[in-house]
C-alpha cells in the first residue's frame, strides 16, 4: 500500500513519510490501515521487532489528532518514554503538540490536557486515574506498547488495569495494543475487543541458530564454519566474525554500511556484562579506524565525567576500545551515551543483561543469547529464560536499511545442548501471556486505588469491573478471584483504608491518601505503624530504615559474611529504628538488616559520601544509588503526609530526612542545596566560604560565590539568579581566592548532584 492511499491521516503525512524515505506501508502496516486502524477501531499487532508498529501506532494517533482528539501512549519503561517523545517530536513542527510525563506519582498533570499526544509509564497513567486528571476522559486514541508485559508480575497488573479503566472511562476508546510475536494475541484482541494483526514478516532475513564447535547451525538446515582463533571463547570468535566484512559484501553492503556489522551479548548477570565487555574490548579494538579512536575517547571521557566509580572507569576502559557493557547499574546519562554510540557504529559490541531487550532501540547485526539460565529466588537456582524473552532479545538483530541480514544465536556446549536449544528456543513459539492480577500484592494496591477512584463503591461493583480485566477473560476461576477480593478487601479494612457496610464499600481519609500517593497499601501501613511507634524526634537512620522495610523499595541483599555486620551495626541503633526490632529468631530478622544495609546507603549519600566509595561498600552502580535514592525521596514524601495526616508532630523530621537524601547533604546543608543548581558539592563548597543558607546566597558578596564555584562564571550566574540575587551578573567580577575550595585529586565539578550523575 501507498502512503498516499492511507485514509483518515493528517494531509502533510505522505509527503513526510516520503522525506523519510517511505513509499510503500510493511505488509503488517498495510495490514492494520485496512483494519481500521486509521478510522478508530482499536487493534492488537503482534509482529516482530523491527517491523513498523511504531509507525502503526503513529497512524492512530494522527488521525485521532487529525479528527480532534487526543492520543496517549503507554510504555512500560522511563527511558522508552524518552526515546518515543524524541521520534513524536518531529510532528510539532506541522503543530502537533507532544507531552510526556513519567514522574511524580501525586499529580494529576493538568498541562498534559493541552498537548494532543501524551506520552506515559504505565505507572503514571494510573496515577493519573487516581487523581482524577479530567483530560483523561477526553482521550480518543490509547497506545499500549509492549502490551505483552502484562505477564509480567511487577508492572503487568498495573498495564492491565490501566486500560480496563481508561476504557471504562471512555467507552469508545480506540486501543493499539503492540506487541512482539507471542502466543496468544488473540486472546489480548477479544479482551480488548479489538481486530487483530498476527504477522511474522520481517523487512529483512532473520536466521535464528546455534553456534555449537566451530560451526553455526541454522534453523533452515544450514551450516557455516565458524574457526576460532587461539584461545577465544564462542562469544569472542563470533564477535570478531561479525566485524569482518563479508567477502561478497566487500567494503559497503547492500544496507549503505562498510560490511562490518555490531553484535549484542546477552548474559544473565551485571557481572557477567562488566567482564564480556572486558574481554571483547580486545576483539574490537583491532577493528577500529583512526577517526573511531578519537571519537570514542571523548565518549570515554563523558562517561568518566559522569561519576567517579569504578563502574565508570571499567565502562570507559571499555568505550576507549569499541566495547561496552549496559545494565541496570548504571546512569541514565551512562546508559543513554552507550546506546547512542552504538547506534551510531562507534561501539561495536554490547554486553548486556536482559533489560536491553525491553524495547528500546539497539538493534545489531547480530545477536548471542550467551546466557539462556538465570538465578531465581523463587526457585532457588538456575532456571531456563522464556521462550518470549529469548525470541525478544533475538529480535534485536538486523538493522533495517543497515544490515542486509540479521543473526542470532544461541550458545551450546554438547550435541545434546544443541539439539535442547533448538527444540527449547530455535523452534519454539512463544508462551501465551497470562493476568497476574490476582496476585495479593497487585490485587490489594488495584482493589484500593478502584474504590478510591469511584470506579466500584460495592463488593459486586468491584467484582463488575474485575470482569473487565484480561485476567477474568482468560479464567473460568470465578470463586478463586472472589476469594483474593475478599481477602484483600479484608486486610484493606483492617489496616483502616476502607470502611465496608454491607455490600457498600467505601475509601477511608486515609485510603484516599494512600491511593493518591501511589503507595502500596502494605507500605503504607508500615510506615504508619513505624510512624506510630516513634518515641521522640526520629533520626535519619531511622526513617531510611522505615521506608527501606516496605514492599516499595527493593531492599539490598546481604553479601556472605555481612549478617554479623549488620547484626551487631542492628543492636548498636537499636533505638533510632522507628518500630521494635525483632528476635534473631524471628523470619523478619533478615529482612529487617537487609533494610538496614538499605537505609545505610542512603545515610551514607545524606552524609556526603563519595559516591565511588558508596558504589564500592555496598557492590552497587551509580544507576542503583539513583534508583535508591529516588525511590527513598518519594517514600519519604508519603511519610510526610502520612504524619501530617496522623498529626504526630513529626512531619519536619521528616521532611529533612528527605530533602537530605534528595540532595544528598548533611543536616547544615538543607537549606542551600534546594536552591537550582546547587546541589550537594557546591553547597558544600559555598558553605566552607562562609555562605550557609539560601537567605545568605541572595545576598552574597559575588566574588565570593564565584571564588566558592571555581571562578565558573555561567555557574555562579545560574546559582545567584536561582537564589534570587538583585544583581547575579558575573562581568568584571574576580574571584575571590581565600573562598576557593581546596581539592583533592578525585573531585569532579560535575558532580554536583545525583541527577548530573
């Protein structure tokens, strides 16, 4: 189909597509428009990765806009979020007005309600539900990317109940539901009442395969020698393969590249990444020009200004050769500098864990799933991954208009493996996704949250929106989802977040507040109690501890050898914990240190500690401080109003205990550091020079803040005018030399907060 057959879109759509270099819709592209998905009519497509549901999505959406509606897209993860808004971006210069919004779980975001495409987390979203945001009833358009992670236990409920409401609310909504292959799309499509797009079509040849000896099988009966070199590993031989040019490629294949194509590793753990990316930075640095040295240096010197961990230093190390590593350990600002270097051609391999997979866009000429067993808790050991997330990271190889090809493969080590692999993954379709809603932990937050929201103010109300959920469509368990209801309803009861009269159920003061800010009704009633049993002004320590008990913060392990650590640290603070420690022998008792390693990291950033040595002391990356800390800043925020809300007289406790960790300073530092653009090294600096809060910083001599700031002009100029200087011009200004800091070899002007981090 041609671009310009395509009905119900914008005018200026076509000639864009063209600018892009579309003539012609992909089979599964053209497939949709003539479902309807241009006219409104909601849709479920299930095609591989790289084959247009992007641009299937991007037609509903314009042609909502196009009909005076207003368009929301759904992705599970904050850095999709980023990605999608920089891809819809191009549309406002023809005046459609974007938006996106990932954070701050207490508002309902007014100003989205003026921008014509929203995009969204899941999790957002359903906050918005919760806060009654009224621009949500006005939606026409909903776009539910990566729809099949409604299998997924931690976010899937979330996803799930998100699209029953918003449907509810709207009833002739139009849902687009993407999703890699799985097994049962059709499922998904009845739930949602919606036509359903079901291809394998990809635009360019996917060969799927195991590489076993010297050989790669593949899965049509073909084999190629594949010769190792010395003592190289599988990975590091088919690496170096994949970076010589084919012979009847020669120097420029038939995609525009030089014939070299890009790998992506996939293991099972950060470890495991950090070391492949060691190993096979000596296997690209032998492929690199001379002009990809030089620009991946100073990609290396970004990441070294980004913090000063040893995360960092191993990832530049890396980069500085044309490998890297990318986990869940590290930055944003890391994360994002190494997909773009390898979007770019400059990093030539990848060692990743799992969470590459999840659709953002990396994708390679070839793919090694290296690892197919990972730990699990649950199951105490080792355990196979699932065929959707192996047929997942495999579609990550062929890069469309790049690659004339894309391979992956698996990893075997006997003729048995061989043959367990391609009957396990090769040949294998992917499993049908299934609810887990009726998990207690997803089934008491959504059971709070509907009541709250007034989308059910009865048990039978409730058990009327239940049905709406893809889990009562996929069950014939009524009794089973009744029992989970009453039971939840009667831990919500008891914990006062409902009132129940009868049939009649309704959110309690406190139940409304829980909702709204987001939280876990088992956290909240943690922190209320913790709250409650707090004898005096709680400290830091003891907040930290608090919020790293409950269900919302994932806690740290305890590494072999730390439980006499933490055990004996336990009885040293003992009275600073808000709530009474339990025995030894109690099953709490290790949860309750892990909580505590937890809160000592966080007591260690309030009180200035280094991140390399925090990083080091608790065998984190950079991005898990962040994730701590964010997660503790919000937590602590509920508790704030949650103590306000019990008037204990404790909410400026508190308040500080957050705002330290937020900025990452010691009690002194409070004040100034919430000033834009101070942060927890700066303040420090501007404290030291006699400047100690922000009453002190708007009145300052200028030559000492430019002396505090390491005679950084735009720096000081930023900083005065936040703080409200009547004059933070900084022309013909000199710094004053007794208010500049004294440094050691490792301090880094960047790192002025977490955030830059």
């Amino acid at each position: 189909m041609n671009v310009s057959e395509v009905d119900g879109v914008p005018e200026w759509l076509p000639e864009h597509l063209r600018a892009d270099g579309i003539e012609e819709l992909y089979p599964p592209q053209a497939e949709a428009v003539e479902a309807g998905v241009t006219q409104g009519d909601s849709l479920v497509a299930s095609v591989p990765t790289a084959s247009g549901k992007t641009l299937v999505a991007e037609l509903a959406m314009l042609s909502a806009v196009q009909r005076g509606g207003k368009a929301l897209y759904i992705v599970p993860l904050r850095a999709l979020a980023s990605e999608k808004r920089d891809e819809f971006e191009e549309f406002s210069r023809y005046g459609v007005e974007i938006g996106v919004s990932t954070g701050n779980y207490e508002s309902e975001e007014r100003w989205l309600g003026e921008k014509d495409i929203i995009v969204a987390t899941s999790e957002k979203v359903d906050s918005l539900v919760r806060n009654d945001a009224s621009w949500l009833s006005r939606l026409d358009c909903v776009v539910a990317d990566e729809v099949h992670l409604v299998d997924d236990s931690q976010r899937g409920p979330t996803l799930e109940v998100t699209l029953a409401k918003l449907r509810r609310i709207n009833p002739g909504l139009q849902v687009v539901a993407l999703s890699a292959t799985i097994g049962n799309a059709d499922a998904l499509a009845d739930w949602l009442d919606a036509a359903l797009v079901d291809s394998d079509w990809r635009p360019i040849e996917l060969r799927k395969g195991v590489h076993f000896g010297e050989a790669l099988h593949f899965d049509d009966g073909s084999q190629e020698h594949l010769p190792s070199q010395g003592s190289e590993k599988a990975t590091e031989a088919i690496v170096r393969d994949t970076l010589t040019p084919d012979e009847d490629e020669g120097e420029s294949d038939a995609g525009g590249g030089d014939g070299r194509g890009s790998s992506l590793v996939f293991v099972n753990s950060r470890r495991n990444a950090e070391g492949a990316a060691k190993r096979l930075a000596n296997v690209t640095n032998d492929h690199l020009d001379g002009d990809e040295f030089s620009r991946l240096r100073e990609i290396a010197a970004e990441i070294r200004d980004d913090n000063d961990t040893e995360t960092s230093e191993d990832l530049a190390d890396a980069v500085e050769k044309g490998a890297a590593f990318h986990h869940a350990g590290l930055s944003s600002n890391m994360r994002s500098l190494v997909e773009d270097a390898f979007r770019d051609r400059l990093v030539k391999c990848i060692a990743a864990t799992p969470t590459l997979a999840a659709g953002v866009n990396t994708p390679s000429r070839r793919v090694v799933v290296r690892d197919w067993r990972r730990y699990s808790g649950e199951a105490g050991g080792m355990q196979p991954l699932s065929v959707l997330e192996v047929h997942q990271m495999m579609g990550r190889a062929g890069r469309p208009g790049m690659d004339p090809y894309g391979e992956a493969l698996l990893l075997a080590k006997s003729h048995d493996e061989l043959d367990e692999l391609f009957e396990r993954y090769v040949w294998a379709d992917p499993e049908p996704v299934q609810s887990k809603l009726a998990a207690e932990p997803a089934m008491r937050t959504h059971l709070l949250a509907t009541i709250a929201s007034g989308f059910a103010d009865s048990r039978e109300g409730l058990l009327e929106f239940l049905q709406e959920t893809l889990y009562a469509s996929q069950t014939d368990e009524d009794a089973f989802l009744e029992q989970v209801m009453d039971d939840m309803l009667a831990y919500l009861e008891r914990n006062g977040f409902i009132d129940a009269d009868g049939d009649d159920l309704s959110a309690t003061g406190m139940g409304h507040t829980v909702s709204r800010l987001y939280l876990d009704p088992m956290s909240a009633a943690e922190i209320i109690d913790g709250l409650r049993a707090t004898e005096g002004r709680p400290t830091a320590l003891g907040l930290y501890h608090l919020v790293s008990r409950t269900p919302d913060m994932y806690q740290l392990y305890l590494r072999s050898g730390e439980q006499e650590e933490f055990t004996e640290l336990a009885y040293e603070r003992e009275s600073e914990f808000c709530g009474r420690l339990p025995s030894e022998f109690d099953d709490a008792f290790d949860d309750w240190l892990s909580a505590l390693k937890t809160a000592k990291l966080l007591e260690d950033w309030a009180d200035e500690v280094e991140e390399d040595r925090i990083t080091e002391r608790y065998g984190v990356g950079p991005g898990d401080i962040r994730g701590k800390v964010d997660t503790a800043e919000w937590l602590l925020g509920a508790a704030e109003q949650l103590a306000a809300e019990l008037d204990l007289g404790i909410a400026p406790a508190v308040r500080e205990a957050r705002i330290r960790v937020q900025h990452g300073v010691r009690e002194e530092l409070v004040d100034l550091a919430g000033v834009r653009g101070v942060g927890r090294k700066r303040a420090r600096r501007l404290f030291e020079a006699g400047i100690e809060d922000r009453e002190a910083l708007r009145n300052a001599n200028k030559a000492v803040v430019l002396g505090a700031l390491r005679g950084r002009e735009r720096t000081a100029e930023s900083v005065l005018e936040a703080a409200g200087h009547t004059d933070p011009d900084m022309d013909g200004v000199e710094p004053d030399p007794d208010a500049a800091p004294v440094l050691d070899e490792t301090d880094d002007e960047d790192q002025t907060s977490l955030g830059e981090f």
